[in-house]
C-alpha cells in the first residue's frame, strides 16, 4: 500500500470520527475518542493504537476499561498490525471479536450499470427492517435498546444518502453513502439473505459507487479476510490501510 494512500485513509478515518465524537484526548500511542452522546453506536467510543505500546492483552484490556469507562462496550484498533497480532489470543479468549478491517480507494470511472437491477434513493426509515435483520445475523443476542436510534443520527450527520433495490415496493438490498467534507465513503452494503445470488450486492454497489462519484475520495471499509473484498476489488477499489480491530459487546 502506497504510503501516501495510507495516509490520506488514516485522516479520512479520523475524519468520520471527529464530524460526531464528542471529544478526542490524544495520548502518547494515539488517541481515545469518547462521544456519551451515542452511548450504543459501538463505532463512536473507541481507542486507537497509532504507534505499539508493548501492552500485553491485560494491559489493553485495563487501558480500555479506564479510557471508556461508562461505557458498556470496549473498542480497540491497532494500527501496528504486528501489536494487535501479538494480543490477539489473549483479547479473543476473554471473548473479544478480532476483524481485520481494511480501507479501500475507488480508482477510476464509476463501473457500468449491470444486472438489470432497478436501484432508486429512498428515505432512510425504508431501509429499516434490513438494518434490522443485518444486527441481528451478525449479533443475535445483542440488546439493540437505543442502538437504531443513534445510528440514525450518525448517519444523518455524515449526510447520510439512503440507496436501495425495492421488490413489490419493500427494500430487499440497501446501501448508504456518507459525506464529510470533500470525500464520501459506500458506509453500509447489505442484502436480504432471501435474495441472494442474483448480483445485488454488485448493483447496489455499482450504484453506491455513482452516487459517490463527485467525491475527492471515495473509500469503502471492508473486512480484510471477508468475500465482500473480492467484489469492491472488482468495481475498482484498491487496498489503502488496514486496521486490526477489537471489539468487546456490552453483557446480553
């Protein structure tokens, strides 16, 4: 990855992050960002590793509880792969979830349209049922009490544009693009898992991808190890910066 590319994703990162947080402290190893505002978006209250502070799993672990206390979850990011690699079996055996996250940079003109898959703009309350059932198939136990909620808000901050493949007038697959600034990021990809298989997750996204076309930067996240990668890679996004992500739920 260039080191230019990398850069420019940190900042964007940072960026998305500062538009809705209520504070960031920096500290010697990166920062904590703190926003109460939305205790339940899980994405918002975090702590990132920008330089290896040699913490054992512990460490981390004590680090995080002081740097959001009050929260119920516990985020960590590390930047140093090689750091969180090295706390990885300690974090993920006292039940905290590891993802490789890696930020993509469209390249190049919006792909063609394809598939004969209608793709229109709806409000953002008509993709609710299937933010639902995404939560719920990725976290099935999770308590969402006020999480839908704060999510919206987010969302609606970033300038949220709601994308969306409707059958018989209901939403099947949805994908949403946020702005901050000059840039835009594809922030949501998700389609019924009843329809499958027939090239929706590529229409959506194709249109995403349109819809985003007027932006500096178009950046898409994805999990490094995930089959989504091998489809953005196919519509034109190239590898930026890679994130190895922790994540402790709140208890069910």
């Amino acid at each position: 990855m260039p080191a230019d590319e990398a850069e420019r994703a940190r900042a964007w990162a940072r960026a998305t992050q500062e538009a809705v947080a209520d504070s960031i402290e920096e500290w010697e190893h990166g920062w904590i960002l703190r926003t109460p505002s939305y205790p339940r978006y899980f994405d918002l209250s975090l702590v990132h590793v920008a330089e290896d502070p040699g913490f054992s799993a512990e460490e981390v672990v004590d680090f995080a509880d002081r740097a959001l206390a009050g929260f119920e979850h516990r985020r960590v990011g590390f930047e140093p792969i090689e750091a969180g690699q090295r706390v990885r079996p300690g974090l993920e055996a006292l039940g905290w979830k590891a993802t490789r996250l890696v930020w993509m940079r469209h390249e190049g003109p919006p792909p063609s349209p394809g598939g004969g898959h209608r793709v229109e703009r709806v409000p953002y309350e008509a993709a609710h049922d299937l933010r639902v059932a995404w939560i719920y198939e990725d976290f099935p136990t999770l308590d969402t009490t006020g999480y839908f909620e704060e999510a919206r808000a987010v969302s609606m901050a970033r300038g949220v544009e709601v994308l969306a493949v409707l059958e018989e007038g209901v939403p099947v697959a949805f994908a949403e693009l946020e702005r901050v600034g000059d840039s835009a990021e594809v922030a949501s990809i998700y389609v019924h898992p009843d329809h499958r298989g027939v090239g929706l997750g590529t229409a959506i996204t194709r249109a995403a991808i349109e819809a985003g076309s007027d932006a500096r930067d178009l950046w898409i996240v994805a999990d490094a190890d995930g089959n989504a990668r091998h489809i953005y890679e196919r519509l034109g996004f190239r590898d930026a910066w890679t994130l190895l992500d922790f994540l402790r739920l709140p208890p069910e």
